[in-house]
C-alpha cells in the first residue's frame, strides 16, 4: 500500500447523507459534468459546494465506473494530511441515490483562475501577480503528481481561488490515479477465463484492461482527453503520456495569464484538425506588446514547459528550481501563509434563479445498494455531524441549525407571519405594523 493512499472507509457512527439533509442557496456552475450548488447542511450548519451529477442508464456502466474512479481518487487524496494536500479542493464526502452521484467539497468564494484572466484580458496581468500564481500552479502540479495522479484537464476553469487568495485544484472528473491498491476500485471485476472464451466484447475489454494495467505500471496512459487549447502533442500523436501532458497545460495557463490568449495561434473555434496541427507542428512564439512585457527567464520558463517532445520537457518539481523562480519561498507557498495572488479575486456574477433545488431520486433499500462505496465522508465530518447532534440532544432542540445565509426578504416576511400565528390577539396587535427586516 502507498503512503497517503489508504482507502479505507472510516466506521461511521450517522446515516449515510442525503441530498433532503441540505439547503441549497445558490447556483455556483453548471456544465457537461453536473451541476454545482453551494448548499447548508441543516444540521451543522456549515456551507461547502455540492456537486450533482445524473445517472444515465443509457450509458451506465461507462459514466459510472468514471464517478466511481473520480471518488477513489477525492478519497484517497483526502485520507492523506491535509498539510500536504492543502493546495487541493477539499474532499468532504460523497453520497448517491438511484438516480444522481453527490460530491461535497469544501467552497471557495473568489471564484476560478479563467475568471481572474478574463478580468485582465485587455489590460495584460501585473508581472507579480503572473508570477505569484505561476508559483502556485506549479506547487500543485509537483504535489498532485507527487501522489501519482494524472490530471489531464488542468485548466484555468478547475483551479479554484479560495477566501484567502490562494488557488485549489478541482475536478477530478478524467483524472488518472497509478498507484491506487487493489481495494480501491471495489467495482471492478475480473471475468472469468470460460466467459472470455464464449464472448468477443468480454474478450475485447478483457484486452483493454491488460494494455491499461502494463501501462499504468509505467505511470502512462493512452485516452485522448482534456479540454481543447490545453491538451499536450503526445496526447494527439500517442501511442501514450503521462505527468508531461498536466505540465504542458500549466504551459499554456501561464502563457494565457500573460499574453491573454493561447500559444500557437490556438483559438476556441478552430476545427480539431487544425488545432492538432498547430499544436504539434506550429513554433512557440511571444506576442510584442507594450503592456505586456516579459522577462528572458519567463520566455525560457514557458519554452520548457511547452517543449513539444514530452521527453525533453521537466517535471512540475524540477521547474521550482527554474531561475524564474528564484524569489519565491517554496516552504511558505506549501504552507500557504499570507495572502494568496488572488487576495482581490472575486467570482463572476451569475444571474439569481427564481427557484434552487437539489434533485432527488430514491434511496436504495438497506441491503440493495450496488455501489455502498459511495456513501462515504471524512472522518472530520463525520465528528462535526456527530458532535452537532449530541448538542441538540442535550438540549432538548430538534437538532437543525438555523439558516447562516442571508435571506430573501420574502423568506423574512413568511418566517414573521409564522411568529406572529402563534402569538395571543393581543400581542399580534402590539406587533401590528411592524416592518419587516429583510
């Protein structure tokens, strides 16, 4: 078993959690992958985000083997010290019912990095600003492979800026994990040699799991995946990849926060054989622009990062050594003190929805869950929930914490009328034109 990747589920002493068991405030994202709502749990009070993914049963097995695979990896990662995975979205639990897969993770206030370049796209990014998050991109990179986990979307979208300025890696949705133990994907299963025999899929797949098993021994994989304008050349060439391709779009994060576009010549509505093309054939070049100026060490940064041949490019680790890097204190970036680059980040408005809710489908009957791996949470969690509870037992409350966000002044209105119903004749005419608070 590998330090750090112990994926045994603490004992838990609560049910395993519901979507009814939270309030949802409001809408933080939506795209491909789900949904994401900043929620309150009803019993302790605390906020996270909750990410809702549907379940297909047209597609089943696929998609769920994918949010199966997604969890042990957020588990995992998440049994480990948090000192050491701080600079990662904290994992929190994880919890389904017959027709949707729930993540709660930690909520960062100040939005995502795409955000923060958009908001300095005509302007050009100040060079320590530039510096201060490139700094951080690579202390994740180092850390996340340093528990090697391949990442493959690494994007400006799933790097997250939390209260204090810092950045968070999220969104493990394609992420590959070579070293999780056996019992880690509970799910998979191996076929038996009679049925391979009988059936040409079985054989087929059987094939693909060996190739991905003799692979993952080499820290390689072979999917083309990842977000079009980030994704490295060997993605595109093959036969395989590894840590190079995450390093190769931190490249292009970096050289985006300061040109304001992508290297290459890249643009989001090329055709696919044209952004191949590019990205596997075309030269690194830096845009002349007066408000964008950049060092020597800055353009040798980002011509290792987007070296096109994988073998010559350095690992996330060795770029802390780089002479860009040669003011930035790595032991603080790691303990994240003081503020963080993005200390006046803030997260894009979003248009209010009239109505919030958590969907819901059915629970499954004790005993009939087919993935009982899923309904899981941090022992941190766990002892807060618990904790919560023993409280309002002892003081005789029915055990649900009042709201902690602000309220819409219909909600205050609805909450006074109830007030005053249970209130004598008398004292409802005291309160008799009272203004309501919103």
């Amino acid at each position: 078993m590998v330090d750090g990747f112990d994926v045994k589920q603490p004992p838990l002493n609560v049910p395993a959690l519901k979507a009814s068991d939270f309030r949802p405030l409001k809408l933080l994202g939506k795209g491909g992958q789900g949904t994401v709502l900043l929620v309150e749990h009803k019993v302790t009070g605390s906020v996270h985000a909750l990410k809702v993914m549907a379940k297909y049963p047209e597609r089943a097995e696929d998609k769920e083997n994918r949010m199966y695979e997604e969890q042990a990896i957020l588990r995992s990662l998440a049994l480990s010290p948090r000192e050491q995975t701080s600079c990662l979205l904290d994992f929190e639990a994880s919890f389904h019912d017959n027709a949707h897969f729930f993540f709660l993770t930690g909520y960062s206030p100040r939005g995502d990095l795409w955000t923060e370049i958009e908001r300095y796209k005509t302007t050009g990014m100040p060079e320590n600003m530039i510096l201060g998050y490139a700094a951080e991109i690579v202390h994740i990179l180092s850390v996340l492979h340093s528990f090697f986990v391949l990442h493959r979307d690494f994007k400006p979208d799933n790097i997250l800026i939390d209260a204090r300025g810092h950045l968070l890696l999220a969104d493990f949705g394609i992420s590959r994990a070579f070293e999780l133990p056996p019992d880690a994907r509970p799910w998979v299963k191996d076929e038996p040699s009679a049925s391979l025999k009988l059936n040409l899929q079985k054989r087929k797949n059987y094939l693909r799991k060996l190739v991905r098993a003799q692979l993952s021994a080499r820290h390689m994989t072979l999917n083309v995946c990842g977000t079009p304008g980030f994704v490295a050349p060997e993605v595109y060439r093959g036969p395989a990849y590894s840590y190079g391709a995450d390093v190769w779009a931190a490249g292009v994060i970096i050289y985006k926060m300061a040109f304001g576009k992508l290297p290459f010549g890249l643009t989001k509505k090329m055709e696919m054989q044209d952004r191949v093309k590019q990205t596997c054939l075309s030269p690194l070049e830096f845009p002349e622009d007066g408000r964008r100026t950049v060092s020597a060490e800055f353009k040798d940064l980002l011509s290792q990062m987007l070296e096109k041949d994988p073998s010559k490019r350095p690992q996330a680790k060795d770029l802390k050594s780089h002479p860009y890097f040669a003011v930035i204190p790595w032991d603080a970036i790691a303990r994240r003190e003081g503020s963080g680059p993005g200390a006046h980040a803030h997260a894009a408005p979003k248009k209010a929805d009239k109505k919030i809710t958590i969907p819901e489908g059915t629970l499954y009957p004790p005993g009939e869950d087919p993935a009982p791996w899923m309904d899981w949470m941090t022992a941190a969690f766990r002892d807060k929930l618990v904790s919560k509870q023993t409280q309002a037992q002892q003081d005789g409350s029915l055990g649900v914490a009042a709201p902690t966000m602000p309220r819409s002044r219909s909600f205050g209105l609805i909450q006074r009328c109830r007030s005053l119903w249970k209130l004598s004749a008398s004292q409802r005419s005291l309160n008799a034109g009272v203004e309501v608070e919103s």
